[in-house]
C-alpha cells in the first residue's frame, strides 16, 4: 500500500464509518479494486484508522458524556452483547467473512432493509425527549442488533439505527444513539484488533498511519455534521439504494475475475 493509497483508504473510512453503507465493507471493495494486499500492516492500518474517525465523534459529542453516569451505564448495557459475541467469533469473522463476495451480499441486502425500514420510520415519532432517557432493554436490544455489524458489508451504523427504530426512537435519535454507541464498540474492537497484532512498523509506515488517522478524523467529522441533517430531513432510502447499487456493480466488476 502506497502513501496515496492509504489516504484513499482513510477518507473511504471517514466518510461511510458512522453511514448505514458499511466502512469495513468500503474498506475491503476499495483495497480490492486498488490491487491492496490485504497483509497484516493493511488490516492494521485500518483499525488504526477507525479510531481517528471515533476520535471525531468523542470531541463533537463530548458535552453528552458530561450529563449523567446514566448514559454510560446505558451505552454498557449496548456494548456487552457485542463484545461477548465479538469475542467467541472473533477468529471465524476475520479467517472467514472478510472477502468481497460477502460484503457484496450485505450490502444489498442490508440496502433492502434500509429501504423497508425507511418507510416504517418516516412518520414514526418518539415518546422520548432525548435519547438518554431510553430503557435499559432498550440499549440491550439495539446491542443485540449492533451484534448483526459483525459480518462485513452489514454496517455498524446501519444495524444500530434500525434496532433504534425497532425500539421507538424516531430516525434522528436512533442515529445519535448509533454514533454515541459507536465510540466503546470500536474503540474496543480496534484496541483488541491492535493488541492482538505484533507488527514492527518501518518509518514509511509509521507515517501512513499517522496521516491516515488525521484524514480519517477530518472527513469523519464531516461526514457526521451532513449525514445527521441530511437524515432529518430525508430519512435512509437514498443510502439504501446507494448499498443495493454498490453491491450489484461491484458483484459484475468481480465476475470473471481473481477477486470472486
């Protein structure tokens, strides 16, 4: 992987992480599409650089993590069904799932159901003022929902936004909800992926790191500002059909060649 590959691979990260369209699964395409070995220094760097995108979303909602030691408690109750199952599948998702063909797959069918789940949400209204005031189950069941992220091409963001939905938020809360969760999950899925990783890094590496987490973290914090207004105002159809469009265009670019 080059300098300007890594940057690539950085603004693709920033700009889909917190988007129901799945940054892994973009990852994954794009790495496939530039010829990227997918070798421990790139899933690496990867990693790496989904904590600058959360990075982003700590510093624009860190007046949320100030309110109440409610929230936290809330957001644990999120995370524990993931970081369980995380942990037994961990092996078999990394040695099994991470290929093109699977992230193609999720997306449309992930696009599908952003759709359906579009037309449910449009007028629905919540009972809540602010999305802390949420049950425990709750928080549990959209943790339970978030768990489904873990096959690539699913998307984190996605999974968690519906399971809101399914759980009464209205479309704006299930989405903030989705990026406060977003910041234990992954700063714990990508602490994890580090330590488990015994690379050596060279100085040219040591520099693709440090401006991929930088890029990552700009266009994250930019990507979230939008998404969250665009959404209010227009709700998911246009990232479903995005997911559906990507799946089937990048399934036909696979065909006949090496990569399926």
């Amino acid at each position: 992987m080059t300098l300007f590959q890594s940057i690539i691979i950085a603004i693709i990260e920033g700009l889909t992480e917190f988007l129901p369209i799945s940054s892994t699964g973009h990852m994954i395409l794009a790495s496939a599409a530039m010829g990227i070995h997918e070798d421990e220094f790139v899933k690496t760097f990867e990693v790496f650089i989904q904590l600058g995108a959360i990075l982003a979303i700590a510093l624009m909602y860190i007046k949320r993590f100030f309110k109440s030691i409610d929230i936290y408690i809330k957001l644990f109750a999120a995370f524990v069904p993931t970081a369980i199952v995380g942990l037994l599948a961990y092996d078999f998702i990394k040695g099994y799932l991470f290929n093109p063909i699977v992230v193609s797959v999720s997306l449309i069918l992930g696009g599908v159901i952003l759709i359906l789940i579009d037309k449910k949400v449009v007028n629905q209204k919540s009972d809540l003022v602010e999305v802390e005031e949420m049950t425990y189950k709750s928080a549990f069941f959209i943790g339970l929902f978030q768990c489904l992220s873990m096959v690539p091409g699913t998307s984190r963001a996605a999974a968690t936004i519906i399971g809101g939905v399914f759980n009464g938020l209205d479309k704006k809360q299930a989405t903030e909800f989705s990026f406060l969760l977003a910041v234990p999950t992954m700063m714990a899925a990508g602490g994890y992926d580090l330590l488990k990783s015994e690379l050596v890094f060279t100085n040219a590496q040591i520099t693709m790191l440090g401006v991929g987490f930088f890029v990552a973290f700009v266009s994250a914090w930019i990507a979230v500002k939008l998404f969250l207004k665009y959404v209010s105002n227009h709700g998911f159809t246009a990232f479903g059909w995005y997911r559906i469009a990507l799946g089937i265009l990048f399934l036909i670019f696979m065909w006949g060649t090496d990569l399926g």
